[in-house]
C-alpha cells in the first residue's frame, strides 16, 4: 500500500473515468440539493473529499466547504479543477485528523465510510466529526448496504459491476464484517486489478456511533431523494445532530 492510502497516483489519474457515472449530474445534483439546506449559511466539511466530486458542485452553490483527504494525490485532481484551489484541505485520515474551525455539516458520501476498516476506527470518526460540529450542525452518511440476503447459499461473491471493458466484484467476509472489492478494467490493451479493503456497516450500528459520539438520529432514507427506507433498500442516507445544549 502506498502513503497515500489505496487511492495512489495510479488510482487517482483515472479516478474520475472510472466513475464517470457518479459524476454525472443525475448522480451529483440530489446530493448538493440535500446537503445544501443542512449547511445554511455555515460550513461544510468533507470526509474522504477526494477529487472534488461533490464539494466543487457545493461550493458553487455558495457553500464553504472544506475537505480532509489521505491522499496526495487525489487531492492534486481536485486542486487542477476550476475552483479547486480555493477549497482548504486537511491532509490526514479522516478518523483523526483535525481541521481548523467549526462547521455545521460534515459528511462522508459513496460508501467512504467504508474505508476504514475496524469498527474502532469507525467509531472513532464519529468521534471527531462531533468535535468540528458546531451545536446543532449535523452529520450526512451514504452507504451501501450489504448484499448478504441476495448471495446464492454457501457463495462468498458478488458481482457489482459488468461492463465491456471494467467488472466489479465484492468478496464478503461474514464472519469480519468485511469485503474486498475487486476492480478489473482494461487499459491500453492490458488487463489491470485493483482490490481494497472494507468494513460494511449496518444502520443500527451506525445509530449507536453517533449515540457515542453525543449525537442523535435525525433521518434515514434509502437515497438522496428522500426515498423511503425499508426492509428492501440497498442503499442508506443517515443524518445526525449534534445536540444544541
């Protein structure tokens, strides 16, 4: 692994490609529109803010928005962007690492979550969110929910991705709470792979580390269009608040 986490120069350069569809408007527009009204006239902090998917597209719409990120590299997209230069970013894991101010959101969006691996380190990223939240800010996650009911009995793997030129697929590890994602993809003739760790986490549990971290269940829907959450959703958007006193 290099220092600049799983996301090195060699992920990152074509990052934005291979997620091209995450960066289309249909993607990227219900996640400002929901996020917008929570910042107000304050702050907004991204967790994990990468190549400026979603903090570019805010900031335009007014919002100061101010990012903690592990890789270097991703971080040098974001700042070759229009716009990308004026975001602050804080260089660090994003469980830990502090940046100045206070804010009145924070969010981690496409399973960013999921990147730390443990529990402990899950847990601990809450913790530090309620510090940079100023009283009543509140805290946005986007998630995916395990494929566990729809993996055929005594199979381990699931493919999330086919296509003529990438294919996807997560190998789960029950007993963990885990899942390597596999990435395959063909680039200038060659067959290249790319796997990482996660952590997949359940909502309840999620709802309990915020209890921890001295803040309290807001919403829950399974998508950013405030779709209803149910025993079906494949997908979770959690808000907490952090209390005003």
């Amino acid at each position: 692994m290099h220092d600049d986490g799983y996301f090195d120069e060699r992920i990152a350069a074509r990052y934005d490609e291979s997620s091209a569809e995450m960066f289309e408007a249909a993607s990227v527009d219900p996640v400002v529109d929901f996020l917008v009204p929570l910042a107000g006239d304050g702050r907004a902090l991204e967790l994990g803010i990468g190549t400026g998917r979603i903090a570019l597209p805010l900031a335009r719409r007014g919002v100061p928005v101010h990012g903690i990120d592990l890789s270097s590299a991703m971080i040098a997209r974001l700042r070759a962007k229009p716009g990308g230069a004026d975001i602050g970013v804080t260089v660090g894991d994003f469980a830990t690492a502090r940046a100045e101010g206070t804010f009145a959101l924070a969010y981690l969006v496409f399973n960013t979550i999921m990147n730390l691996t443990t529990q402990e380190t899950q847990t601990a990223c809450f913790r530090n969110v309620a510090a940079h939240l100023e009283p009543g800010g509140t805290f946005v996650i986007e998630t995916m929910l395990p494929d566990l009911q729809r993996l055929p009995p005594g199979e381990t793997v699931r493919p999330f991705r086919v296509a003529e030129d990438r294919w996807g697929f997560d190998e789960y590890d029950v007993a963990n709470q885990g899942l390597t994602s596999h990435h395959f993809a063909v680039v200038d003739g060659r067959l290249e792979r790319f796997s990482a760790p996660f952590r997949y986490v359940w909502p309840a549990e999620l709802d309990l580390m915020a209890r921890l971290a001295g803040m309290t269940p807001r919403e829950r829907w399974s998508g950013w269009q405030r779709e209803p959450f149910t025993s079906d959703s494949r997908r979770l958007v959690a808000v907490w608040e952090k209390p005003r006193d």
